[in-house]
C-alpha cells in the first residue's frame, strides 16, 4: 500500500509518529488479505472464527518524514496451529529492496467468538493463506521464525 506521510501522522520533528507504524501495519495486513481475496475468510459476521491481536512489535530503522512517499507492504511469515504472524516493511518510496524505514511483526490468535478461547486455525483459511504466501510462509516442528516450527503451538 501505498502513501504520502500526512502531516497529521508526524511529530514535532517531521518524522512519522511511532505509533502510527502500528496502524498502518494494521491496514497493510488488511490491504494483503483484500488483495489476494481472503477478507472474506476473516469476516467476522460471516466465519465461525474470529482473530485477535495477540501481539504487535515494531523495530525502527530510520524515520520516514513528512510528505514523503513510503510504501508498506504486508506478508504472511508463519501460520500457526491457533495463530497467524504477518510480516509488515515500511520503506521510502525510492529506497532499496532491503532498506527499512521500519519493521513489524503482527501476531493474530484464533478464537471461538463466544468464549474468546483459542481455536486452530481453520484449515481453509490455513490453506488459503499458504497458497496466497507461496513458499515463505511457514507452520512446522523447531518453533523459529520461517524455519516451518510451531505446528502445535499458537
């Protein structure tokens, strides 16, 4: 997705706000799902289960200023047994492939809607979103990120 950073979104030094990584990694993992057609899958009026966020970081690398273009860009890093990790870079419009303005991980839980306790995550939406990721994603036995580890954990 992309933006322009709108003065509303920046500190007293011209730098995007912290904060607002958070929210724009938000809309980043929603613009992901709406594109590759799987928003309905995390509809809450029509799907069995519901998704919370369990936890959301931010590594900072360098700040992206005010009424620069800046492209957030959202993936699928790990499907777990009741969870899903979505990888999220923001970088300048014009910067280099590796060159973050800032990294996040977002971490959703599975849930029964009428107890909030974690569910497995429902086996289409899991394959649906692995056909979606292609090969980076990953759900399988040591536990670290992309090396397949956590099937049986969140």
């Amino acid at each position: 997705m992309r933006l322009r950073v709108p003065f509303s979104d920046v500190d007293m030094h011209g730098n995007m706000h912290n904060g607002r990584y958070v929210a724009y990694a938000e809309d980043a993992v929603n613009e992901f799902l709406r594109e590759a057609g799987l928003s309905g899958l995390f509809d809450p009026a029509s799907s069995a289960a519901a998704y919370h966020v369990k936890k959301v970081e931010v590594v900072y690398e360098r700040p992206l200023r005010f009424g620069e273009p800046a492209e957030i860009a959202a993936r699928v890093e790990r499907i777990g047994r009741t969870s899903l990790t979505f990888a999220v870079v923001a970088r300048n419009e014009g910067a280099p492939e590796g060159a973050a303005a800032a990294r996040a991980q977002v971490v959703w839980v599975c849930v029964d809607p009428a107890t909030g306790r974690p569910v497995p995550v429902p086996e289409p939406t899991a394959a649906a979103l692995r056909e979606a990721a292609g090969p980076q994603a990953s759900g399988g036995s040591d536990g670290s990120p992309g090396s397949g580890g956590a099937e049986g954990r969140a």
